[in-house]
C-alpha cells in the first residue's frame, strides 16, 4: 500500500484497547490516542500544565523530575540491555506494590511475535524479557486484570499504550478503582511483524538469525544473531527503501510522543553513553510513582552521570530537510544504498566521534523524527493536524527553520 493511500485507513497501532470486545467499542475508541491527539491536554492533565517549549531540554525530552544513566550489576537472563524494565517489574511484582503486569511475551513458533500477558508471578514477569520491535497489543491485558480484580497494575507500554491508558482511565470507570504504575519504551519507527521480515533481509545478511536489533548510538544498527553474534549496519548504508514512507506503520509515522512523556518513567537507551560491556539505558523519571519505581531497583542499579557533546543543530536540519523532501514529493523515492558498507563504517565511526552524542544524540534522533512525523501528518492526514500536533512541535519547527 502506497503512502498515497493510506488516508483511506483509519490510524491505527493495535494497543489493544478497541479490541476488547467486552467494553462498547465508543468508550475504547475514544480513548484512542488519533482521537484524543498527542500530549498537550495530557499533559496538562498529568502534571498541571504542558512542556515548557522555551526548555531546551523539556522542549525535546519532555517534563521530568530527574534523568539517569543506569545499568543492573547483575543483569537479568535473556534481557535485551541488563534488565532495568524487567528488573523493576519483578520487584513490583515481589514487593506488593502491584498485583499484576500488562506486558508481553514471546510466541513460541515466532521470536518476534509479541503475546500480550498479565504477568502475575516473577516467573511471568522474567519469560516478559527481550525486545519485541513491532506492534503490540498490550492493552488487551486490560480487561482481564478487570476480570481478575486486580487493584494495583503496572503497564508498560510505547506513548501509543500510555496515552491510551491514561484517558480510558480517566474518562471511562472500569480502572477507577485500579492504581496504575507505569513504565513507558521510547519507540520509533515501529513497524507490523509481516513486514519485519523484509526489513531484515535489507538489513542482515542472516535474517533467519536476527533475535534482537536496534538503531544504537554509534550510528550503526546492531543486529543480535542466535548465536551472539552482533553484526553492525552502518546509518548511512541502509537501504533508501526503509527511510521511505511505505514500511513503517502509518499510526507511527504520525507519532509525536517518541520520548513516551506521560509515562512515570521511560527506560531506554538513545541518552545514554554507549558502554557494550555496562549497556547503560537511559532512565527519565517523570513522576513520583516513577521516583519510587527506580527507588525499588535502587540497590540493583550501577548509575553513571549523562553528559552530550557534538553539534545538534545543523545535524537535525540537513536530515529532516531530505526527509521532508522526500514526504512531501520534492525529491522521488530512492532506492538501494546510498553508500557502501564499507565506506558506511568509516562514516559511522568518524560521525560518533565528532557528531551528536550521549544526550546530545537522543535529541538529534526525537528532533529529527518529530519534523518528519509533523510532515507526515500534515501531508498525509491533513484534516487531523490540528487534533494530533501538541503545541511544543510548532516551536520545534521554528527552532530549526522549517515552515509550519
């Protein structure tokens, strides 16, 4: 399906919320995250008011109490870093603080397919670990922990699952009685499990193999193999067919909360400082359920101070304007490499040494994606820009030049 096309499709990331066919599908749907729009309101709703857009760092990163650089010391089997969502959740679980947690598993015939749980014992919660890079419905769990009588819940999610949960819950009364904790993934780009596979035989040369990938700070994509072998793709060598608009998902292509802002705390990994021995993730806290969650995991976390250096800036611009370009018809699509691997390498190596790096780099990647991602929604579903643009985006424009 052509990008042309898709505004005959309604958006849609399968959270999983209009999927429970026991709750009217008008209360569900209206707690939609393409209906309700991105952040704005929630925001206001969550913390009292909206992002400072004048906040260098707010403007990008979101509101927040404190951010981190941390590793578990013993990092957890099987994790896709040391473990620290796993690790928080497992502790949730053992401590009382939460009765259940909405979180996924692994198909057992497709290592990618996710399995939405609600992970009552440490057991489920330890069988939850690894990435999963493709959507998911997570928010299906949600009526079963109703039907369970769960009082305390811990979701973890991408801003689609977090957006989400946070209106249903406000608006509609089945989780009036639940406390919610949530952990929340930064997510780009994401894409639908049939088209995974393509994806990776662009990418690897063992596609049958990959087990886990990710778009990492030395501006490589690393793939994990079966047999631990990691093999590294150059940024600059990806095939143009990916940066297009036909294979990421169209709900995600109009996404402007990659940073999840309305979750208690996002773990990820793009701010952190690029350690293969520490794999140090990127810890947000937003709120203080968030604090407390990191306060459980405490004697388990080895943390290290966030630094950035490299100019941003004119990095972001030059990246946004081809792919703006590109979404909007200036320039055609493109296909093949724009670069050998080989010549890619010694690209990626010379740019993670003078480019953006360490907070520096996770504001060029969001800067980058919320330009493109505004394009998009105004190119493509025009008639929802003013629902879906939080305010913050249109001072992000300006920043960098580009016309509204």
């Amino acid at each position: 399906m052509s990008a042309q096309n898709r505004t005959d499709n309604r958006l849609c990331s399968s959270c999983g919320l209009c999927m429970i066919s026991d709750w009217p599908k008008e209360e569900t749907l209206g707690s939609c995250v393409f209906n309700t729009g991105w952040l704005g309101q929630h925001e206001v709703d969550l913390y009292g008011r909206e992002r400072n857009a004048d906040d260098h760092d707010e403007i990008t990163f979101g509101i927040s109490r404190k951010r981190v650089a941390g590793c578990i010391k013993n990092p957890l089997p099987g994790v896709a870093w040391s473990g620290v969502i796993t690790s928080i959740a497992k502790k949730a679980i053992e401590s009382g603080l939460v009765g259940a947690v909405a979180t996924l598993h692994r198909d057992q015939h497709q290592h990618f397919k996710p399995v939405p749980v609600l992970a009552r014992s440490v057991e489920d919660v330890l069988a939850s670990s690894g990435n999963k890079p493709v959507v998911a419905p997570v928010l299906l769990s949600l009526h079963e922990a109703c039907r369970q009588g769960v009082k305390k819940l811990l979701v973890i999610g991408a801003p689609c699952h977090i957006h989400a949960l946070r209106h249903f819950k406000k608006h509609v009364s089945y989780l009036s009685d639940m406390e919610v904790h949530t952990v929340g993934i930064p997510c780009v780009s994401n894409v639908h499990l049939k088209t995974l596979g393509d994806i990776m035989n662009m990418f690897s040369t063992s596609p049958e193999t990959v087990r886990h990938y990710e778009f990492m700070q030395d501006y490589t994509v690393h793939l994990k193999h079966a047999n631990g072998r990691i093999e590294r793709l150059p940024y600059f060598s990806i095939p143009r067919e990916f940066t297009g608009t036909n294979l990421v998902m169209p709900a995600c292509m109009c996404c402007l909360d990659y940073i999840n802002g309305l979750a208690d705390v996002t773990v990820g990994y793009i701010g952190a400082p690029l350690d293969m021995k520490k794999m140090y993730q990127w810890i947000i806290m937003r709120t203080e359920k968030g604090e407390h969650l990191m306060e459980c995991i405490a004697p388990e976390l080895d943390t290290t101070p966030l630094g950035g250096a490299g100019e941003t800036h004119k990095a972001v611009t030059n990246a946004a304007k081809k792919l703006v370009d590109q979404i909007t018809g200036k320039t055609p699509g493109e296909t093949g490499r724009s670069m050998p691997i080989w010549a890619g390498k010694i690209m990626a190596a010379l740019i993670s040494k003078i480019g953006p790096r360490g907070e520096e780099f996770a504001r060029y990647s969001l800067d980058l994606h919320q330009i493109r991602d505004y394009y998009y929604t105004k190119t493509y579903y025009q008639e929802k820009i003013d629902a879906l643009v939080p305010g913050h985006v249109y001072r992000l424009l300006e920043k960098y030049g580009f016309e509204r």
